[in-house]
C-alpha cells in the first residue's frame, strides 16, 4: 500500500507540476500564444484552458469529502491531453514532438489507477 501512495503522489504531482507551467505559459508566453495560433485556436480559447488546468491541479492535489471533483478533474485532463495530442499531430507537427502529450497521459493514467486502488 505504502508504494501505491508514492506512486500516486510521484505521478500526480509531476503531473500537476506540469499542467501548472503549461497554464503559466499560456497566460504569460508569447510561444504558447503562437503555438495556439498555430492549432488554430482561438485566443480566448488559450486563457479558459490555463484557467481550466489551474482549477483541474487544484481538484486532484486538494482532499475532497466527495470524488466527484476528482473524477471530473481526470476525465477533463483526458480530453485536453487526449485533444492536444491530435492538435499537435493535425497541425503538421512530428509524432516526436507530439508525443510529449503521451508522456502527460500516461502520468494521468497512472495517477487515477493508483488514486482507485487506494481508495477501493
């Protein structure tokens, strides 16, 4: 059990760590202003996904008295890791580069199958 609770909160917090500075950056970099631009997203778009992440990184890393931010927090990072992987690959960029949303991915998969198994 106690590995389960290291391997939780290793990938949750590298997890959060990043989601974190994504939302930095898209609110204070002008890289990430022109990587949305180069998706084809709109700017307002930018702003309510950093602001999404900073809300999602606070309902995995807060305790909760109901899952149900938690849970809503996973299924929301799914589809923006999930959406940024085909942005990336949509947008005429190389699978390599793409495939840092992989990695963001399979952080997230670990973090909500561990945060199951402790709390069976």
């Amino acid at each position: 059990m106690k590995s389960q609770k290291i391997i939780y909160w290793i990938s949750t917090g590298l997890f959060a760590v990043w989601m974190l500075a994504n939302a930095k950056a898209y609110l204070t970099s002008e890289e990430a202003k022109r990587l949305c631009v180069h998706f084809g997203f709109p700017d307002y778009f930018r702003v309510e996904l950093a602001i999404a992440k900073i809300l999602g990184t606070a309902a995995l890393l807060l305790p909760v008295v109901r899952n149900n931010p938690k849970e809503w927090a996973y299924a929301g990072f799914f589809i923006t890791v999930v959406s940024g992987f085909i942005a990336h690959l949509a947008s005429g960029d190389s699978l390599i580069s793409s495939s840092f949303a992989l990695l963001a991915l399979a952080l997230l998969l670990t973090s909500y199958f561990t945060y199951h198994r402790l709390n069976q």
